[in-house]
C-alpha cells in the first residue's frame, strides 16, 4: 500500500458465498459500499447480516427455478414419472378410499345398533357367583320400546342370569326402509317397450336387521321376531341356550365363537327360504312352508366352541339332535393360528345334523361355490359334477379329439371309441388345437367377464357393460369352434341353432341391449341379427333386432321380426307391447303418406 496510507485488512468468502457471487448479480444498493464502523473501520457484523441475507433471497429464487423446471417436467409429484409409480399411486388412492368407505360403513352401523348391556345383571367375579345363584329368574322382555328410534341392529351383550331374555315378536314391526336409487334408471327412448315410466317406490323390510349376543352367562335367549339378514352373531359366551320359535324367527345362519356349554334349539323356525302362506287364520295352521335345515343355507358356523348342542322341534317333539367340540373334533393349533380358528359348520345333511370341518381358501384346489365356506365333502360333489360335465363335453365334442404320439407325430382324428392306444405312449387330448384345460379355462374367463357385464348392465352403467360384453366375445374368439360361428355369421342365413362350446348368442343379445339404451340402434340390429343367426330359437336376441328395427323407423321389417318373437313366446307381454307399437307407427307413417 501507499506510505502514509493504512491497509485494509483482506475480506474472506465461504466457497458457498463465492457460488453465488460468480453466477448471481447483486441484487441489493448495499453492495457499492461497505458502512464504516467506528474510527473508519468496516463494520464486518453489518456486512455478514447483509451478505446472508442476500444469500437468503438467492436461495429462495434458487428453490423457486427449480419447482418451476420441475412442474415443466413434470417432476413435481402433481403427475407420476413412470407407469409403475402410477401405479402406486392409484393404488394408493383405491387404499385410502376404501379406508374412508369402512370408516363411513362402521359410522353408520354404530349410527343403527342398540346395544342393551346387563338386563339380568352384571357379570361378577366367581366369588360371588353363591349369591348371583340364589337370585331369583328373571324375564326380560325386548319390545319397539326398548330400541332407539332408527335402531335396527340389536346387541344383547355382558349379563349374567339365571334368567331369559326375550325378543318377542313386536319387533318384527319394526321398518326399515331402502330408498330406490334414481341414479340406475335406464335411459328412456320413444316407444321403446323396455321403458318404465315410473320408478318402484322405496322398499320396507320388517324386523331386525341383525343380533349379536356378546358375553352372557347362564341365561336363556329366545327370539320371536323377524331378522332381516337371518344372521345370529354368537361369541364369548358361557352356559347360554339360543331358542329360535315361532314363523316369524328367521335365523338361517348363526356364527358362535369361543363360547362355552352353548345349547342352540329351532321350534318349528322358518328356513331362510321359507315362503309364508299368505292366508293365515285360527284354522290354517302354522305359515311356515319350509322349515329351519331344509335349504342347504341353513347352517351353523363355530369356532372354539365347547360342548354345543344343536336340535330341531317339530310340534313340541325333538326332531334332530346332535353334539359338538371343537377339540373332540380334531382341532389343533397350526402354526401361528389357534385350535380356537378352526372353523366347523353343522347343518342337515340326508336327513341328519352333521358336523364338517371347513375347508381353509387354500385348500379348495380353486373350485368356488359363491360366497359360502366350503367343506370336503362339499368338495368332493363339485368335483364330481365337474368330472360329469368334463365327460358330456368328451361325448359332445368326440369328432373333434385328436391323438398324438410321444414323438409329436401328426395328429389322427379319431371316434372316441377308438382312443385306446397302448400304456407306454403319451396320448393328448386336442380339441382342434386346443386342449381341455385350455378350453375350460377360456370358457371360465367368458363366465367371468359376462356376468361382470350383467351386473354393470343392471346398474345402468351400459357403455362399461358393452366393453365387458366385448372381451366376452374375445376371450370366445379364441375358442376352436370359431372357424364354424365365423362362417355361419358370413352366410347370414337363419336356419338350425349353431352347435357352440359357448352360446355367444347370449352374449350378443345382451349386447345390443345396452347399444338400445344408448342409441345406437345400427349396431343393436347388428348384434341382434347375429344373435338371431346362432340361434334363431333365443328370442331376445330377435326381440331386440325388433327394438332396434322400430328405434330406426323400419316398421315393417321390425313387425316381421316381433311377429317371429312372439311365435316362439306368445305370453310375453313385452314382445306383445312392441308388435302393437310398431303395428300403431307402420299405420301413422301410412296415413301420412296418403295425406301428401
């Protein structure tokens, strides 16, 4: 430095301060001049305050560029950046709002249920069960009175007798009523037979919905009255007898879990398909038709339940009877899970109550029958009607079985009689290139997607319906005896119904159905007429071609078309309806043609 001149000492910057500095002008008029401190020094704490703030703002703009370039790419997480994140994402959406679904589900199930705690007194330790013993039976009696206004799950929970409760019959009084959802009425078209004009008014179930009996001791329940679902929920209960009389009491189903010494009786109680007799006075006798085990839905579910008791009165005499526990009945713990968890059903079966152990989903080899458990013998009569099946289709389809060798020869169409060939060699069974399995398979998938179509096409929902009928009709295609149902839609010609390994005509039916409601009554007349093709005998398929010819002002052709409807079924009103319409319109469009 000049003589006589005091040197400054050197600034130092952080290599963070140096970043910025080199690609950031400086923003802020405090940069010209660093403010003296005292005796004409800098004040360095002024200038690191106002250095880092500056170095704030920068950072802040920083952050901002970057969201910026990020939402351009679509990296912001607003949108996925691959189809497996999606996914994920989508997934995690269907999670949180079936979360919200149970959440709303278990909101208003406690918004119905009425729970009815200690009628015959608490539950006590054992040291004073002496006392509880000496108390004198007392009958509670459940009515309209006891249940809150809009209660229809009852739970009768946490009492200890001895005494009985009762559910008398008052409480089938009870409604509940099933609001109609206008969301599924089907669009409406001018002289469309299909129409309703009107929507059905709200249903009204009587009864209870449910019972849950939880936690009682020594007591006797009996239940007179209507429960709208059949379902008795038994668990943690102890010395309890279940009566269920009268024609009212529909109990098709219980479930008792971990209980103990539990004695459930039926006098003369309806089945769950029991259909009353409409007419019922003094010397009719008891409405019920169909008694309690009579229908294979009948049955009682339990697990970790000792000593339990089942029988069945008819006219005040014991007309089956049987025992069961859950450890007599080989119960074990596996694994993680409990001997407790082992599920058992009984129910009447030829005649006899009998006690099965249910199968676990895995052990069922992918055979289903619905929603309801299964059993091995269960198993077993599935197996065998498909077996029977698997034979008719051998005996339907014995022209087209092919043989090859173990060498892969060229295949030999054969009878089916002629199938024997010797032990060592490999024989497969093709049906015009396709196997059985592959065969059932296929078949099995058309089930699947038409029945998905049918449920989609009764809510109203009928362009998803018609993309469902579609892969229907695909996975079909893929069947061997396509080469014949293309050929015989080509020649257009309606003669004898077409031999088929799936009735596609039913699908085709179904189809234009749903191009009805929608309109587009060219391709309703399209999958009609195929319909009518494959099998001139399935009259929707022509009814529908009928709809469509009317929806598109072609009233003669339509009147041919219902004319021929209404041969293969003369009662059917709907057919009826529509020949009349079409008749009514051909007469109009006659008279106007006159009149010009």
């Amino acid at each position: 430095s000049p003589k006589g001149k005091k040197e400054s000492p050197p600034l130092f910057f952080t290599p963070q301060k140096v970043s910025w500095c080199m690609h950031k002008p400086m923003t802020m008029a405090t940069s010209t001049a660093a403010k003296k401190g005292v005796a004409g020094r800098i004040d360095y704490d002024s200038w690191e305050k106002r250095a880092s703030n500056l170095s704030k703002e920068l950072d802040e703009e920083d952050e901002q560029e970057k969201e910026a370039a990020a939402s351009a790419l679509g990296l912001d997480g607003k949108h996925a950046r691959s189809q497996a994140e999606a996914e994920e994402k989508s997934k995690a959406e269907e999670m949180q709002k079936a979360k919200q679904r149970l959440e709303a589900y278990q909101k208003r199930e406690q918004g119905v249920t009425e729970t009815l705690s200690g009628l015959l007194g608490p539950v006590v330790d054992d040291d004073t069960t002496a006392k509880v013993e000496e108390k004198h039976q007392e009958i509670k009696y459940i009515t309209r009175e006891s249940i809150g206004a809009g209660k229809r799950v009852l739970t009768v929970a946490d009492t200890k007798g001895p005494g009985k409760i009762v559910l008398t019959q008052d409480l089938s009084n009870l409604e509940s009523r099933t609001a109609t959802n206008t969301s599924l009425k089907p669009k409406s078209y001018d002289d469309d037979a299909e129409n309703k004009e009107e929507m059905p008014e709200a249903t009204v179930h009587r009864g209870i919905i449910k019972l849950n009996l939880r936690n009682l001791h020594q007591c006797t329940v009996v239940v007179k009255c209507k429960i709208i679902t059949g379902t008795i929920e038994i668990s943690h209960c102890e010395d309890v007898t279940l009566i269920v009389e009268g024609d009212d009491a529909t109990a098709a189903t219980i479930q008792a879990d971990l209980c103990t010494n539990l004695d459930i009786q039926f006098h003369d109680a309806p089945s769950g398909k029991n259909i009353p007799l409409r007419v019922r006075d003094t010397n009719s006798g008891p409405t019920t038709t169909l008694f309690w085990g009579q229908d294979v839905n009948d049955r009682i579910y339990h697990a970790g339940v000792s000593n339990l008791r089942v029988r069945t009165y008819r006219d005040g005499f014991v007309d089956l009877d049987t025992t069961s526990d859950y450890k007599k009945n080989g119960a074990k713990a596996v694994g993680n899970a409990a001997a407790e968890e082992v599920q058992f059903v009984t129910s009447v079966i030829e005649d006899e109550l009998i006690t099965e152990r249910v199968l676990k989903p895995g052990d069922s080899k992918e055979i289903k029958q619905g929603a309801r458990p299964m059993t091995e013998r269960e198993l077993r009569e599935l197996e065998k009607k498909k077996s029977q099946i698997e034979e008719a289709l051998d005996e339907k389809l014995k022209d087209l079985i092919q043989i090859k060798d173990k060498n892969g020869g060229g295949a030999v169409v054969q009878q089916a009689e002629k199938k024997a060939v010797e032990k060592e060699e490999v024989i497969e069974e093709v049906y015009a290139s396709a196997t059985k399995e592959e065969i059932e398979a296929i078949v099995s998938s058309i089930e699947d997607q038409k029945a998905k179509g049918n449920e989609a096409f009764t809510s109203g929902e009928y362009a998803q319906a018609i993309l469902l009928y579609t892969m229907a009709l695909d996975e079909a295609a893929r069947l061997p005896d396509v080469s014949s149902v293309t050929e015989k839609l080509s020649s257009s010609v309606i003669s004898e119904p077409l031999e088929q390994l799936f009735p596609r005509h039913v699908i085709l039916s179904n189809r234009s159905a749903c191009f009805l409601k929608l309109g587009h009554h060219d391709k309703a007349l399209k999958d009609g007429s195929d319909a009518e093709i494959l099998n001139p005998a399935y009259v929707k398929g022509v009814f529908r071609k009928g709809l469509a010819l009317h929806a598109m002002g072609r009233y003669r052709e339509a009147i041919d078309a219902l004319a021929k409807a209404q041969k293969v079924e003369p009662k059917n009103k709907q057919i009826k309806q529509a020949l009349q319409f079409a008749e009514v319109r051909l007469h109009q469009e006659m008279r106007k043609r006159m009149e010009t």
